[in-house]
C-alpha cells in the first residue's frame, strides 16, 4: 500500500509537468508560427516596397531627364517668343498625367493641383507670342507639380507597408471634448486624412495657398462663422501636442501639410477670433 501511494507522489508530478510541458509547447509552436507569418508578410510587403520603389524611380528619372532637356533648351534659348516650347511641354504635362494617373485618381487635392497646370499650359498654348517669363513660370510651375506627385507616389508606397497610432480630439467650443485615441493609419497620412477618417468635414481648397491647400469649414455639422463686418467670428484651429515643451502648439501649415507621427496627438478646436 505504502509503495502504490509512493508511486502515485513520483507519477502525478511526471505527469502534471508532461501535460504543462505540452501545452507550453504548443503555445509557443503557435508563437512561432504565427511570429514566422508575420515575418514572411513583413518580408513580402517590404519586397514588394523596394520593388515599387525601383518602378518609382526609374519612372521618375525618366520625366526628370525629359523636364531638364526642355529646361536646358529654355535656358539657351535667345529667341524673344517662347511659343515654340510649349508644344513640348505639353508632352511632358500628357506624361505626368499618364504616369501618375492613379495617384491622380486617388487624390482630389492632387487632381486639382495638376489641373491647374494643366489650365495654365492651355492658355499659353492658345498665345501666339510667350514671353521668357510666362515659360519660366510655368516650367516652375510643371517642377513642384512633379515632385509633388513623385513624393506623394513613394509615400504611398510606405503606407501600404508602415501603419501609425495616433490620437486626435474635437473640442466644439461647448466644454464637449470627444477623443478618438489610437487610431490606425498608414504611414505618410495628414492631419486632413486623418480628421476626414474619425468626422464628417465640410471644407474648401485654395489652389494658390501653401503650404496646403484646405481650409475647414466644419466638423460633424459645426459650421465655421464669420460676421458680415468681417471682424469675429468663430473658426477650427488645429493643434497638435509637444512632448518636449509639453503644450498644445498650434498648427504652423494647413492641415492637409501636415504629415502624422506615430504617437502623435492632435486635437481641433473651435475657437472664437476678432480682428484686428
């Protein structure tokens, strides 16, 4: 008797560690698997980024050679008519439609801004006398669309690869504060992407302001006012949160500029003003 309860003691640990070593080392075989598909997909998305990036580039060089040989021919050029370049530049504004196009499609800001190129190339094109001037501007104007959407195009590439957690609030200016904490979003999002993802907004776009172009009118139905006089009213002012001065700092460049950080936190508020 006293040797079957001994040999009970001596098994029931054998067996208790058996079962325990077997469900550990289930769990960490499931670990590791899912550790192992998590690092496949990682090494898939980034060589899929890398290879974006080679078709990025190879694209962009391309436009850029072309844009230099028209710069080049611009610069020697001593003829007081310009005229004859813009045929040429219209290649070159056909090609940045062509190459970019799903960016372009993608992007309403973006969209608008090559429009505008694309109405500024018009209107030379039906001149018959262009001035040195009038070409310049609108090879300058041809350069930041370009690298624009080159920029634009890589950044795209990344947020397919790199997500953020970020943090943003809505201050209505009635003590109602509403926090939307940690969200996701892709790497090389705005501060404008990211308050059209958590709120319905309302807003305007300047072509000609910059840096960025939007100007919001309202959030979830919160109009912006401005009195006939033209000296108050009430308007949403954007911030965001500076860890190493530990204060709100209002936003420097239209929210539509404005790249996110992972850990970034944010917040809107509406806000009376006067002026002068």
């Amino acid at each position: 008797m006293v040797e079957k309860r001994t040999l009970v003691f001596i098994t029931l640990p054998i067996v208790t560690w058996a079962t325990l070593a077997s469900v550990f080392a289930g769990y960490y075989y499931l670990q590791s698997r899912n550790y192992g598909e998590q690092l496949s997909q990682t090494q898939n998305s980034l060589n899929t980024l890398a290879s974006n990036y080679d078709e990025a580039v190879k694209k962009y060089t391309v436009l850029l050679s072309a844009y230099s040989e028209l710069y080049g021919n611009y610069s020697n050029s001593m003829n007081g008519n310009y005229a004859e370049f813009v045929e040429s530049f219209g290649k070159l504004v056909a090609n940045l439609s062509r190459d970019y196009t799903y960016l372009l499609s993608r992007r309403e800001d973006l969209n608008r801004t090559y429009s505008q190129l694309l109405n500024h190339y018009e209107m030379l094109k039906q001149k018959d006398s262009v001035t040195r001037d009038e070409f310049g501007d609108l090879l300058s104007e041809y350069y930041k669309v370009f690298q624009l959407l080159s920029l634009n195009e890589l950044t795209l590439s990344v947020r397919e690869t790199v997500a953020l957690s970020v943090s943003i609030g809505i201050d209505y200016g009635n003590e109602t504060l509403i926090w939307h904490n940690e969200t996701k979003m892709s790497a090389g999002s705005n501060l404008f992407e990211l308050t059209r993802k958590i709120a319905t907004v309302n807003y305007t776009y300047y072509a000609f302001i910059e840096p960025g172009h939007v100007l919001i009118n309202s959030i979830n139905d919160k109009a912006s006012y401005t009195d006939p006089s033209y000296t108050w009213g009430y308007s949403w002012i954007w911030y965001y949160w500076d860890d190493a001065q530990k204060k709100w700092i209002p936003g420097p460049v239209g929210c539509d500029a404005w790249l996110l950080k992972n850990g970034g936190i944010y917040k809107w508020n509406y806000e009376y003003w006067t002026w002068p």
